[in-house]
C-alpha cells in the first residue's frame, strides 16, 4: 500500500508512472559527468527521453 501512496500525487495523474522532469534527469547526467571520470562525457539526450511512456490513468485520487 506504500507504493500506492507514493503515485498518489499530482505528477503521477498529468504525466503517467514513469515520466521523469528533464530538467531534473540531465541534472543527474551533469553529477554522473562531473563527478564519475567517465572516459567520454555523456549527453542528456542521449540517455533521457519520455517518449516511449504510454499514460495510464490511475485510479487513485491525488494528495
């Protein structure tokens, strides 16, 4: 029931389970390139993309 509560929230019913925020993404690819000495730097739009999520609608009311 945890989990259930934790997709309870407004991001869940616009976007579907799943999506993630871009912003917040490639700000996780600026940490990995900054701070994991990777033989090549990676770019966000290469690894991010929202594109292959299919919403569902929730049958859950939202907090």
């Amino acid at each position: 029931m945890l989990g259930l509560d934790l997709m309870a929230t407004q991001r869940y019913k616009d976007h579907g389970i799943g999506w993630m925020d871009e912003a917040k993404m490639c700000a996780s690819v600026d940490l990995v390139n900054t701070y994991m000495d990777l033989p090549a730097k990676v770019d966000c739009a290469d690894v991010f993309t929202n594109d292959y999520l299919t919403k569902i609608e929730l049958p859950l009311d939202v907090k």
